[in-house]
C-alpha cells in the first residue's frame, strides 16, 4: 500500500529533464504557429502548387510506406530470426541511410540508378527508361531514406516477442512460412504499424536525397518540403503556412491511425 | 583613404539607375582609385555572407587580406543569395553581405539593415553539358553568338535554378526570351546542383554561370548564347549597419573593389558590374 502513492508520481530527476525536453521538442511548434500569419492564410492556401506539393507528398509518402513494408518486413525477419552468417554486418549495412547525409543518398541513387548508373544506365540504354526527375525517383528516395525505420522498429519488436508461440506453431507441423503468417505476423502487428507510422512520417518530411536524386519540378517531383525550402528563400511567411499545412495533415493522419489501428492493437 | 570610397559609390548609383552595359567599363576604372588600406587596424573576427557563386574567389580573397592583417580571421558563409538574405532578415550576424543579384541585396536594404551597396562584378548564364553531349546538342556554323533557340532541342532533359534564386530568375528570363519556357525539367535550389546534374551527365543540358564553367574545367562543355547578355545579373556588396567588425568589414570591401579584387573576379570569370 505504501507504493500506492509514490506510484503515481514523477521522480523529480526524470520529470525536470522530460519536461525540459518536451519544451524543446514543442515550443519550435508553437512559434509557427505565433508567427503564422493567419489574416493571410486564405490566400496562402489557395496559392497555385499548394495543393499540387501536399498530394504528391502524401501519395509519394504513402507509396514509400507501402514498398518499405513489402520489403522491409521480410528484411526485419531475416535481422531478428534467421541465423545467416554476416547477420550483424548486414543490420550495419542497411541502416547506413541512417547515418548518410541524404543529399549523399540522393548522389549514391544516381550513381546506381540514375541513366548513367550501374542499374539505371543499362535500363536507359535498353528502353530509354530514366528514373531521375520523375515521381518514382522521389519514392525511391524517400524509400532509402525512410525504410531503415521501419526495418529497425520490425525487428526490435520480433526479438522482444515470444519465439516460444513459433517453436509451438513448428512442432504442431506448421512451416516457417506458415508461421510467419499465421504466428509472427500478427504478433508483431504492433511493431510494423509503429514502424510504419515512422517510416511514413520520415518520407513525408524527407527532402535531401528527394531534392537532389528526384529535382524538383511542380507536380512530378516538387514536395512539401522542397517547397516549403523554395519558400523560404522567398517568402518565409509561405513557408511557415506551407510548414503548418504539412503539419496538420500529417497530425491528423496520424490521430486518425491511431484510433483506427494502433489504437486497438496496442492496449 | 575612406573618402575616396564616395567615388565609386556616386558611380555606382548612376549605374544601378542606368541599366544600359556602356556605364560599366568606366565604374569599373573609377574604383580603382581605392587601394586597401594596409595601415588601418583590422583585426578581429569578419563575416561575410555570400552568394554560392563567389565560393572559390572569395575564399582567395579573403586569404590575401588575412595575410595582410595577421590578426584577422575571416568567416564565410556561402549559400544562395535568397538563403542568406532571409537568414540576415531573420538577424544572423554578418559584416558584409555580397548577392549574386540586385534583387536580394534589394530585401536586406529595404529591410533596413544596410546602406548602399556598390555593384563589383556581373555573370552570365552559358548553356554546359556533359563532354560526351548525350544529346547531342549542335552549335550552328555561324558567326557571333547564337541563340538558345538555336542551340537546345525541345526534347532535351534541362536543369535550370529555381526562380526564387538568382540564377533561376536570369535562367527565366532566357528561356521565356526564347519561348523555352516549358523546357526545364527540374528547378535546382542553387547553381552549383545543376552543375553537379550536369556533371553527372543525368541531365542533357543546364543553365549555369560562367563562372561554374570555369570551375568544373574540361568536366562539362558549354556555350555562350544571346540572350544570356541582357539577363545578365550584377552582384552588389554592401557592409551591414549592425556590423560587429565595421573596419574589417569596409577593408573587405575595398579589396574586392580595388584593382586586385577587379583581377581576381577576372580571372574567375566574372565581367564587369
């Protein structure tokens, strides 16, 4: 009984440094908003591109999303479960876009993907195919960016669950595959939705590699971001209304995933 | 010595008024009446904010006066000049403040936060592509200097700068002169990133100053076209009111409007202001 109200409070070396840090985190936020200027915002809005740049943004983020759980789900399996030699290399290995500044990650993109790249340049000599520039090269970037995200959060999750319902679901006859499907999938659901929100909101934000691998052209290549950038250099009041545009769609999405799926899949 | 700076700026004014090229050659002579002064106490730390394009003469300059005055020590920030225009709106502190065109320096005066600024050297746009020219790009056999019409197919992969940087507002005015407006296929957030796609050969073609030309050596080749003279834009220079270093800012200054500063923006490239 003594715990009881101790329990409920904040020790005071951690509350004072959480507070300090949600200041941090929160107060740069709240000077968009201060500075915004909302007797323009009507017009800001209505600016020609605006709605151009956020659909590609959500559409290029969410397609990003989608080809990062395709192949980073699988990638997270083999990290956490498979005995594979080089195992801990390959964890470094793929979350190097962690680390990598992304405008190299928009160059290292060219020198493979680009026309005279590795892959890109037999692909453009063949079928005169050439990815920069076009929207797939700005999913391709947010997509290296983006995915170590969610490949680390899928794995931190696969190693903190119970392999024991595995082993159970193997000695009842079921095949890994099977397994996989049936057994870790669903008991992992948590993590993916977590690491796909992360992976989502990185590409959303992303714009180095995009800038740089992608270029910027409105409707095909121009972001959010590479907007909210050419806005600056402007008018940095468009920039703080085109921020806070990106701010309270990506807020909103997120609110709205968590009731529909994180909500019931986390308690 | 500082008076003799009047001179310059009162030519500097009439030129800024007339836009006509035919001032240019005799603004350039008056400066250089001005030499640096060598016995004024510079010391201290000095920060220049300058425009992308000025990277590698600044940064020759800036050795020579440190050189001179031992206990300088000279800061650069180089970046767009629109970047550096908004950081100085929003109160970065800076000495001297050089643009790649008028119309950025224009939001730092009008913004209040320096006097006059003086002209020291213009650029010009010149088509580059890679040496291997995969699109194979063809300059007609003619005498003078062609147009861009003549010299891009429509069909081509171009990187231009963005509008709302200097170099992209002068790549807009070429293009819409030749009724290539809809050709780019990417707007750069500097000049130097269309260099680097041009380099790379992802591009077939792109819109960069003479000066990157030079720079980037036998990696790219390029041409000079027509209307690239009247888009032409000036860089101005101008030393902050705010200046933490004013003498240092103002010896920067006179360097880069003396017959030294004059050379070495020759050599790199530039032409006249």
């Amino acid at each position: 009984m003594s715990r009881a109200p101790d329990g409920g409070r904040i020790p005071a070396p951690l509350l004072v440094p959480a507070a300090l840090g949600t200041a941090f985190l929160v107060l740069p936020v709240v000077g968009l908003l201060v500075r915004a200027p909302w007797s323009s915002l009507g017009a800001q809005l209505a600016a020609p591109g605006v709605g151009e740049a956020l659909r590609l943004s959500l559409i290029s983020a969410t397609l990003a999303t989608l080809v990062s759980l395709v192949l980073g789900v699988p990638l997270a399996w083999v990290l956490a479960r498979s005995r594979i030699r080089g195992r801990s290399v390959l964890r470094a290995l793929v979350t190097v876009p962690l680390v990598l500044p992304p405008v190299v990650g928009g160059v290292a993109l060219f020198l493979v993907l680009g026309r005279r790249g590795v892959l890109g340049g037999p692909l453009y000599d063949a079928f005169g195919i050439s990815i920069p520039f076009t929207t797939t090269a700005v999913v391709l970037a947010e997509t290296f960016v983006a995915m170590p995200f969610l490949v680390i959060s899928v794995e931190g999750a696969l190693r903190a669950g119970d392999a024991r319902f595995e082993d159970v679901a193997a000695t009842l006859g079921a095949d890994r595959w099977t397994t996989f499907r049936r057994v870790t999938l669903p008991l992992v659901a948590p993590g993916v939705a977590a690491g796909a929100v992360l992976c989502w909101a990185r590409a959303l934000g992303e714009f180095g590699a995009t800038i740089t691998f992608a270029g910027n052209f409105p409707g095909t290549t121009q972001t959010m971001p590479l907007a909210v950038y050419l806005a600056l250099q402007r008018e940095p009041e468009a920039a703080i209304v085109l921020s806070l545009i990106l701010l309270a769609v990506s807020l909103a999405t997120l609110l709205l995933l968590r009731d529909r799926w994180l909500g019931r899949a986390v308690p | 010595m500082r008076r003799s700076l009047l001179v310059p700026s009162f030519a500097v004014a009439l030129a800024l008024t007339a836009c006509g090229g035919s001032s240019a050659g005799e603004e350039a002579a008056s400066t250089s009446s001005s030499s640096a002064p060598a016995s004024e106490e510079v010391s201290g730390t000095l920060t220049v904010f300058a425009a992308a394009s000025l990277t590698d003469v600044f940064g020759e300059l800036g050795d020579q006066l440190m050189a001179d005055h031992p206990d300088l020590d000279i800061q650069f920030n180089f970046a767009g000049s629109s970047a550096l225009a908004a950081q100085l709106e929003q109160g970065a502190p800076a000495d001297v403040f050089a643009s790649a065109d008028e119309a950025q320096m224009a939001r730092v005066t009008d913004a209040g936060l320096a006097g006059d600024a003086k002209p020291f050297a213009s650029n010009r746009l010149m088509l580059a592509f890679p040496v291997d020219n995969p699109a194979g790009l063809e300059r007609p056999e003619t005498a003078g200097i062609p147009s861009i019409a003549d010299l891009l197919d429509r069909d081509v992969t171009l990187a231009v700068c963005a509008p709302e940087v200097p170099c992209g507002a002068a790549a807009a005015e070429v293009l819409d002169r030749a009724g290539l407006g809809d050709v780019p296929d990417t707007y750069e957030d500097d000049v130097r990133a269309v260099l680097t796609k041009v380099q790379l050969g992802e591009v077939d073609a792109g819109l960069v100053y003479r000066t990157d030309v030079l720079t980037a050596g036998d990696q790219v080749g390029a041409w000079a076209f027509s209307e690239a003279e009247a888009a032409r834009n000036r860089y101005p220079v101008a030393v902050l009111d705010d200046a933490p270093n004013p003498e240092a800012a103002q010896a920067f200054v006179d360097l880069l409007l003396s017959d030294e500063g004059h050379d070495a923006l020759t050599e790199a490239g530039f032409f006249e202001p």
